[in-house]
C-alpha cells in the first residue's frame, strides 16, 4: 500500500516537470543588492527535474546542466552573502502537486549565462555545436554528460557560436547553416567561475572519496554564508541523490530560494565586544 502511494506521488509530480529547457533565469532573479545588512529577496514555487543533476556535476564525466535550476543576483560592493535553499512541496498553476522531498546541493560562480540582462545572445545548453566543443576543449577528449562541474569553474555556450577554423564564429557556418546571429559585442563562452557549494545531509561517496560540503543535517535545507565582491552571480541548483540517475519518469521537486546580506564576522565581535563592556559597566556601578 505505500508503495503503491509513493507511486501515485510520482506520477502526479510528472505532470508538472518542466519541459528540457536551456539555461535562464525567469522568475530566479534575486535581484541587487548593496553591502548594508539585512537586505532580503526569496523566491518561492521553483522546480527542477530529477533528483541527481547536481551531485552529477561533481563525477568525472560532469552533469546536464538541463536537470538544474539557474539563479541570479547582483553584488554593488563587496559584502557577507548568505544563500539558503529548501526542499519544499507546493501545488502548481496546473493543480499538480510537486514533491518537496528533495535534499538539495547548490554551487555559487560568478559570472552570467548568455540571454541574461547585461550579457545578450540567445540562451546557453549543453548540446549545441559550441558548447560540445567546449566540452571536449576542457575534458580533453573525455566523455561527458553534459557542461556542469559542481566544484569548479566551467564553461557553456549557444547555437550561435561555432569552433571552426582555429576561431569562434558568430551566426550560419557550413556545418551550422541555421545559426542565428548573437548581438555584436557577446562574446562566445559563457563562464562561470566557481565561488564554492554546500549540500544537505551527510557526506556523500559515490565511490571516489568523500564530496566535501555537506551540512551534517539532512533536514531538506542547506545553508551558507559566502564573503563576495561586487559583481554578477548565477547559483545552480539541483539533488543530491546520485543513485537516482536511472529512475525514470523523473518527477519534479520544489524549491525556495532566500538569499541575504548579513554582517560580516567583525561586526558579530565588535557587537559582542560592545555588550560585553556595557555588562561590565552595569556591574561596576552596582558594586559603587
């Protein structure tokens, strides 16, 4: 009977996948901030297909960038970041209940993808001429599922650029005739430099050591703080479970964002600091 209950869950939950799409950030743009503490943005109602694209992207053959969920945000100066996200249900616009029971993992890099504000041209995936060029380029000829890397800097592309001839090449080529045109001034790879990650729940081995980042909680939530400079930031999203690779259909699960500025550590001390000298003057005009 509960078998045959967690079945149903899952056949609900496929009714509300998101179809494979190339790489955005509608309705996950968190928005800019500035250093003062406080400031707060959280996106609700999210998904992502699958319950492996981000351990995935910490394997030797790197992972599809399609089973993630890309966010954004904006830095004006150098500041404390906190960024959180939960595994959590929520009933889509089409009535379909999505499954909250995901423990997620995310990466931090910073840099944008192409079609985002400020960077232009059509948008980025891992299976266009370009990009599996690229892949090659950095794998050295090694197999691989897909552009991500979970734990390191990596790079992608769209259909509008093509390696041909020693050189990028923008629009139709021989080998791409039906390449439209990105806007002059885009350049061809779309790179992400890696920042650092956190994942929920325990350390995790697949078989090739410990992946180092796990919370120690596996409570559907992982957190962490991260001191960044001013710039454009992209998080990537996505679960945790790398032996749920083979399970088809693969359902959706939900997801909320929060991401924060918060003090830096120097201001927790000097604010401990200050409360401390005012419980010791409090206690020396008790003793007079």
């Amino acid at each position: 009977m509960r078998n045959t209950f967690k079945y149903a869950l899952l056949l609900v939950g496929m009714t509300s996948l998101p179809a494979m799409a190339h790489i955005g950030y509608g309705g996950r743009d968190f928005g800019t901030f500035t250093a003062t503490p406080g400031a707060t943005s959280t996106i609700i109602n999210q998904s992502f297909t699958g319950n492996h694209g981000w351990i995935d992207g910490t394997d030797a053959d790197w992972g599809d960038s399609h089973r993630l969920r890309a966010y954004k945000f904006s830095l004006t100066e150098e500041a404390d970041v906190s960024i959180t996200f939960s595994g959590l249900s929520f009933v889509n616009s089409a009535g379909a209940t999505v499954l909250g029971d995901t423990n997620p993992g995310f990466s931090l890099y910073k840099g944008l993808a192409h079609g985002s504000t400020g960077t232009g041209g059509q948008a980025d995936h891992d299976f266009g001429p370009g990009s599996e060029y690229i892949r090659d380029r950095d794998s050295g000829g090694a197999a691989t599922e897909g552009s991500f890397r979970g734990l390191e800097s990596w790079a992608i592309t769209n259909d509008s650029w093509n390696f041909e001839g020693g050189a990028w090449v923008n629009g139709p080529t021989a080998a791409n005739p039906g390449a439209t045109t990105d806007p002059v001034g885009v350049l061809p790879e779309s790179f992400f430099q890696y920042i650092g990650h956190a994942y929920d729940g325990s350390s995790i081995d697949y078989g090739t050591g410990a992946i180092p980042g796990a919370d120690g909680l596996a409570d559907h939530m992982v957190s962490q703080v991260f001191h960044l400079t001013a710039g454009d930031y992209s998080i990537f999203v996505g679960g945790t479970d790398y032996f749920s690779q083979s399970v088809d259909p693969r359902p959706a699960y939900g997801l909320t964002g929060v991401v924060s500025v918060v003090p830096e550590p120097e201001t927790y001390a000097m604010l401990l600091a200050g409360l401390g000298l005012l419980g010791f003057s409090a206690r020396r005009r008790q003793a007079v």
